[in-house]
C-alpha cells in the first residue's frame, strides 16, 4: 500500500550512526502527521546503520524509503534525498538527533495557515541521557506569521540549521546544498530565505540536538574557513536577490556568521600556524567590507547587544581578538 501522496518528506541522512538511529526512526514513524515520508538515505555507513534501516523499512513500508549510495558526505546525502521527496514540503533531521511527536504536524499547519515557505521550531541541545542541556529559543520577540519585507531584521538575527526548520519543495527548484564544503547550512539556508515572503515560527522546543561524548573533541582546523566562504556565497546572491537594498541587514549578517560565528570555531583551533592564518583571513574579510569594530561591538541581535549576552569566557576572547591580542589568546587556549 502507498502512502497518499504525502504533505511532508523527512530527509535523514545516515553515516555509521548505529547506537542513535533508532532513537531518530522512533521519532520520525511515530510522527502525530500521518501523510509523510521517510527518506533514510544511508551515506556508506561501515557500521550496523544498514541493518536497522532494513528492519524499520521492513516495519514501516508506507512511511520509510531507505536508499543506499557511497559516501558523498551530508551534502550529498541531503541532495540525494531531495531528488527523491514527493512531499510538497521538506525537512531535514540529523540521523543522531530526535524530534518530539508534532513537530511536522504543528509545522505543517503553520505553513499552509499563514502560507509561508519556511517554517522555524526552537531547539533543545540534549546529552546522551536525555537530559536537557541548553534551550536554543530562535526567534523570541517576533509574531507567529513573519513579513519579511517588513521584519527583515529576521536574516540577520537567524540561526542558520536546516533541521529545526520546513521548507516549502520549491525553494529547491534550483538550489542545493554545497557539495564537499563545511558548513553547508550557512552556505544554503540564508540564500533560500531570501526567496521566502513570508515565513512562520512556533516557539516548541520540537528538534532535540544530540550532543555526542565522542563529537565535543572534534578536531578544529581550516575547515572553518568554510564559514568565510559560505557568508562570500550568500552575498553573491544577496545582490540580486529581491533584497538587495536592505544592506543594514547583509552586514548584520556578515558580523554574525562571518565575524562571531568564524571567532567561535576559531577557539578551539590548537594549531599555532593554523590559528594565525585564520586570524588573518579573517581581518582580510572584516578589511574587505569595510565592517568597523564599532559595528561589531554594537551588533545587536533581536534587539539586545549581542557580544553582551555572551558567557564572560566568550567576550574576554573576542575583546582580545579585537584589540590584537592574539599571543594572549593563545595562551588562553593551550590551557583549556
């Protein structure tokens, strides 16, 4: 039997995930939407993510479509799921994390209510556990339906994931996300945002974010040079977009992404040489657009001062940088 052509595909890559899968496919088939569609897309997985796949696919013929394809990394997994969604909504869930049981169902809603193109739930980080460990709320002082055109503050206050949030399928009429970069979320999220007219939010806390034991000592290199080069790719497509005039709201977003969001990464780069030639990259790019460091320390985020509502360690480090103090940052990090 064939599920009615469904209102939402779920897209859910999967690389060698085998202990957090089924806690993922648990709450994806348990969903309070029926009409929706499962696409597992298993990434090469080396471990037993193939195995449980098959039993939930098993379990779940309506619901789950399981593909299988070498390894291209998230982007390509994710671009291999939307070619085969028929929904006429999309979204994404990291095979490590978990939803609550409306989120798609109250999304869905919201979309075809104030007919947006995007849809934006909050998000809980979670340990392995269960237990709650930071409430990222997203958009805390704006109504449910969004104008842009008349709150277009929204693109430079947004934090950029693609799993916390529903995307009309047209926006990727043309668009994908970034094959082999880092940071593919700040790359594409923002250029589909400035395709939306309206979007909406609800204030849940439906996506929960896994924070693996094994992830928190990733290694931090160039890749976060990624970051500079998804912010250069949003700007490309700023310029022509329907926008283009609204350029207190580009820089707001260079500032957050390409200044804060780049420091951030940059503080757990352990790499001496590494760590001074970002640093550099990163004052060509501050050089480049002009961006004062007045603009950076006043760079308000949903109203508030942003450098302000940051934990103290955050600000020491960033004030640092500001002032030149990379020596003393160093020193900073070599005794975390």
């Amino acid at each position: 039997m064939e599920n009615p052509t469904p209102k939402v595909s779920v897209i859910v890559p999967v690389f060698n995930v085998e202990n957090y899968l089924a806690k993922c496919l648990d709450s994806l088939v348990n969903q309070s939407l029926e009409n929706i569609e499962i696409i597992v897309v298993n990434d090469g997985s080396k471990d037993g993510s193939e195995n449980i796949i098959k039993k939930y696919s098993e379990k779940f013929p309506v619901k789950i479509k399981a593909f299988t394809k070498e390894n291209g990394g998230l982007s390509d997994a994710r671009n291999f799921g939307i070619d085969k969604a028929t929904g006429d909504y999309l979204g994404f869930v990291d095979s490590d994390d978990y939803v609550s049981e409306t989120m798609f169902a109250e999304m869905l809603h919201l979309a075809e209510k104030n007919d947006a193109e995007m849809v934006i739930c909050n998000i809980q980080k979670v340990d392995e556990k269960g237990n709650v460990t930071q409430k990222l709320t997203q958009i805390p002082n704006m109504p449910e339906k969004i104008v842009l055109e008349s709150h277009f503050s929204v693109f430079s206050d947004l934090s950029y994931f693609a799993c916390n949030k529903l995307f009309r399928k047209e926006l990727f009429t043309y668009k994908r996300f970034k094959k082999g970069a880092h940071f593919e979320d700040i790359q594409l999220v923002p250029q589909l945002l400035l395709e939306c007219n309206i979007i909406a939010q609800t204030q849940n806390f439906h996506y929960q974010y896994l924070e693996r034991a094994d992830s928190i000592s990733k290694t931090h290199n160039e890749q976060g040079l990624d970051i500079l080069k998804a912010v250069e790719d949003v700007e490309v497509f700023f310029k022509s977009s329907k926008y283009a005039s609204k350029t207190k709201e580009l820089k707001g977003f260079q500032i957050l992404e390409g200044v804060y969001t780049f420091l951030a990464y940059l503080a757990f780069v352990k790499n001496k040489n590494q760590f001074y030639k970002m640093s550099l990259d990163l004052e060509d790019f501050i050089r480049k657009r002009d961006v004062k460091i007045k603009d950076i320390l006043c760079y308000n985020r949903f109203g508030k001062n942003y450098l302000l509502s940051l934990p103290l360690k955050k600000i020491i480090f960033y004030l640092l940088f500001f002032i030149g103090q990379k020596k003393m940052i160093r020193k900073l990090i070599k005794h975390k």
